[in-house]
C-alpha cells in the first residue's frame, strides 16, 4: 500500500505533547512497574499521556491504539502484545501521521521494518537474556540437565527470542536435554499450573529454565507443593529481576535472573526529543541489562519492583 511506502511521520517540536501508551496487562509487577515508569516521565517530561490497558487481549490493544489515533495523539509508545496481530494498527498509526515507538516488545522483523513502519524498537535483547540464562546452568551443572522450559506469551517477541537463545545454546551439550516447552503466557499461575501438570509427566525434571520471574515465582510454588525442593532438587533460572525473584535468589530457590528492565519512561522522553530534532534514530534502541545472582541479588533488592 502507498503509505507502507511513504515517509514515516516527522514530530513537531513543542513544550507539551500527547503522548499515548499503549499497555498489554497489568497482572504482573514488571508491567506496573513499566506503567509506573511512563507515568513518572509524563510528569517531568510534560506529556499529556493517554494510557490504556488491553487486559491482555490483543485485539483491544488494536482498539486501544486506533482510539489513541482518533483522539489525536502526538506519538504512540506501544509494546506490541503480540508479533504480528498488531501490525495493521501500526501502519494505520503512520498512515494518520502518528509516529509509533515500539517499546519493551517488537513485531515481526520479516513483515515490518524500523525506520519504515514505525521509528525504532526500545528494549532488550531477548536472544542474549536467553543465552545468559543458558550459559549460567551449563557452568553450574556442567552441561548436564533434565530442563522444563516454562515459554512466555505465545506469538510474543520476547517469548520467541528468550526461547531461540536459551535452546540453541543448551543444544551444544548432550547431556542436557529440553523435556518439555509449553506457554505459561508470563503468568504466575498459568507457569504454576503448567508446572504441576508437567511434574506429573516428568518427575525426573531437575532444571526449570521461564521465560519470566513471574512464571518461575509459580514454579517454585508447584514444585513445593509436590514436595520438591527448589533450588536443590530442581535448579530455577529465569529473566527480569523482580523482587521476588531477588529474594527467591537469597532465599536459596532460585539462581539466576537475568534483568530486563521495565523502566523505559525516560528513554521513551529522551528519544522522542531526539526524533523531534530530526536525528535520524537507530532501528534499536537497546537496553543494557545485568544479571542478579546470589553474588549481587542483596545488593540490588531494595531497589527493585
Ligand atoms: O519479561 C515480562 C512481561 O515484554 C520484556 O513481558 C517484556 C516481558 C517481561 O510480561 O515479565
């Protein structure tokens, strides 16, 4: 279509601007913490923001978007809940004019491109957290272990590349072996559940490797439930660095976490003025991340959301 081939849409420079975000859910410290991050910068970046939560439906998240679009807003920050279903809202974003900035999880980079559909995507490396996530068990265990892997949301960037990274590193060790993969969609009790579930078919598992803390958090709960104990019997990695998975780390039931920060508000504040300066913005705006073990996990607990 010709506004897939037209210009993305320039941003004015003013004092205030509308500023729409786009939010998948909040069931999950990591998205109130990120809410928490955008509301902060409206403040002290003068936006006036329009927020919204699609309750994790995709489908309102389209809907979100396109009031977003009619209600006339500057820019919109969005992370895409899915891969792909949110494609057309983006298009329809630059074909009104709207510059959308990708924020916490991508699209499909076969189908839509930075630079060309929307501005540029802020966030982590997903394939690197998976691989970190990796390497710290094939160091502990040596290469060896029966892994349960608890995936994050089906269809979602974060799932898919957390998933690519930590498989691909554990298939150079023979002794290790991926038993079972299966969805927990980023939550606590949907990993809980699936942990039980998947206990009964593989009692013999002794590594849990989610794809968040949330869903490890709800791992260790179904393994204590079945009278495991996390930590020994079964060793928990995972990604993001929430409270609880730091005191999970202290507490002996977890190993490693590695960080994926939400705190993208003043990011978000500071390329959006780069954008309205005319620089031209790389398509991936990347975020460092650290790894919180029992080396670091105490350091950095009260800090943390
Ligand atoms: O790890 C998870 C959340 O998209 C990076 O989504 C984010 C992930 C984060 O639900 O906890």
């Amino acid at each position: 279509s010709s506004a897939a081939l037209a210009d993305l849409p320039t941003l004015e420079k003013k004092d205030r601007y509308k500023v729409g975000f786009a939010q998948t859910e909040s069931n999950n410290p990591w998205r109130i913490a990120e809410t928490k991050s955008f509301k902060d910068t409206a403040k002290s970046c003068n936006w006036d923001l329009v927020y919204t939560d699609a309750a994790g439906s995709a489908a309102k998240q389209v809907s979100d978007v396109d009031s977003m679009i009619a209600q006339g807003v500057d820019v919109i920050f969005l992370p895409p809940r899915e891969e792909r279903p949110l494609l057309p809202a983006v298009l329809r974003a630059k074909a009104q004019g709207v510059p959308v900035f990708l924020v916490d999880r991508s699209v499909d980079e076969k189908v839509a491109k930075a630079g060309r559909d929307y501005v540029t995507f802020l966030g982590s490396n997903f394939i690197e957290q998976g691989q970190i996530a990796a390497q710290w068990l094939i160091e502990k265990t040596g290469g060896k272990g029966l892994i349960l892997e608890l995936e994050g949301t089906t269809g979602s960037s974060p799932a898919n590349d957390r998933r690519k990274g930590f498989d691909d590193e554990v298939a150079k060790h023979p002794g290790m072996k991926i038993l079972a993969s299966q969805s927990g969609d980023f939550a606590r009790d949907k990993g809980r559940k699936v942990t039980e579930t998947l206990l009964q078919t593989y009692p013999n598992a002794n590594v849990i490797y989610a794809h968040n803390d949330e869903m490890a958090i709800g791992a260790i709960q179904a393994l204590e439930a079945a009278g495991k104990v996390p930590g020994k019997d079964v060793l928990i990695v995972s990604v993001d660095g929430t409270r609880d998975a730091l005191q999970a780390i202290i507490d002996g039931k977890m190993g490693v976490t590695v960080e994926s920060s939400p705190f993208f508000g003043p990011l978000a504040c500071k390329t959006m003025k780069r954008y309205a300066n005319g620089e031209k913005i790389e398509p991936w705006v990347r975020v460092k991340d650290r790894v919180f073990t029992i080396d670091n996990a105490a350091k950095y607990i009260d800090d943390a959301y």
